[in-house]
C-alpha cells in the first residue's frame, strides 16, 4: 500500500480505551491512532480530513493536559447538524478516535463502556466542535479552517479538467501531488486550530 511519506510523519494520538484492555485487545488498554489510521476509515486525505484530525488531537491535548485521554468517557458536542456541511465527516474521525457515537455502537457490558449517545449535534457552543470529559465535567471548545491554508493557483482549473474526466495522466497525479501538499501543509501549521478552554 503506498501513500504520501508525510501521512507517517503527523504526530500521533494516543488514548487509553479501558474497554480494550477488558478484552484484551491492547496491553494495557493503550491505543494510538494515526493520521494515516484516519485516512484509511475515511477512505481519502483531504483538508477536512486533516483539519478534523488537528481538532481531535489538540482538543484532547488541552482537556487532558498531561493525563492520558479516556477512550470511550467523553462527549463531543458539534454546532452544526450532521447533514450540514462536512460535520457528517468531521464527526466521523472524532467517533474513530474518540469513541463516541450519538444512537448507534456499542452498548456496554454490565451498564460500563457504553459508547452511545456521547455524540450530538445542534448545540449551542460558540466553536464548531466541544469536548467534555465526564469525569471532570471540563470542556473543551475547538474550531479550525482548513481555508487559513490556500491552495496552489494551479488546482482550480486542474479541478475542473479532472470533475470533466479530461485530464491526462500528468496532470492527473500533479492534481494528486498539489492536494496532498496542501493537506500536509494544514497538518504542519496545526497552531491554526483555535482551542478554547
């Protein structure tokens, strides 16, 4: 499987899942996800991808501070609707990485590690995603706009050859090259995301 060498440069995000211990899926129930993790259950590299990403790992950094991230015992909150715009997307790698999930998932063993109803959308937060831990009750309020990183002047008009099928070969992987250049840039310059505590 080849991929851009940059997907396995992006600092990881390590989480404890205390369910995954109970089971034996990982010693000490110790999980670490990576950028390239994301790509694969979103099944593309994009500024989404990436910004989301971004959010996930440093809304855990500044909830959590030095602790390591309790898998499975946070809620996140989103302010737009899952229908609207890329939430469905962005809520997608925050499930994978967090664990949560609005009314579907795992239902828990003996009334623990329920992963349902962590998630929700429509809230009144005044950034695009929130955090809260359930132990502490602290949140957590994270925006970030993959725009504050442009695109190469070239991708417009790349853009619109390759939505008409009517590009050659070249011009097919520079189109490729330039969008991942920009996704790594965005992974690069995550101080961009606006973490509010």
């Amino acid at each position: 499987m080849k991929y851009p060498d940059f997907f396995d440069t992006v600092e990881t995000v390590e989480l404890k899942d205390t369910l995954s211990q109970i089971l034996g899926a990982f010693e000490e129930g110790v999980i670490r996800f990576s950028y390239l993790d994301v790509v694969k259950s979103a099944g593309h590299s994009c500024p989404t991808i990436a910004g989301a990403y971004l959010m996930v790992r440093e809304g855990l950094k500044a909830l959590y501070g030095e602790e390591l991230p309790q898998r499975g015992e946070l809620k996140v909150f989103f302010k737009e609707d899952i229908q609207s715009g890329t939430t469905g997307v962005v809520a997608n790698v925050f499930s994978l990485i967090t664990g949560a999930t609005s009314n579907w998932g795992f239902k828990g063993l003996n009334d623990a590690h329920d992963r349902r109803f962590l998630m929700f959308f429509n809230a009144d937060i005044p950034l695009h995603v929130r955090l809260q831990r359930n132990d502490t009750k602290r949140t957590v309020d994270i925006a970030y706009n993959p725009s504050s990183i442009l695109p190469d002047t070239q991708m417009q008009p790349l853009m619109q050859k390759v939505l008409a099928g009517v590009t050659s070969t070249e011009e097919k992987e520079l189109f490729g090259l330039l969008w991942q250049t920009r996704v790594r840039k965005i992974l690069e310059n995550f101080d961009k995301v606006i973490v509010l505590q």
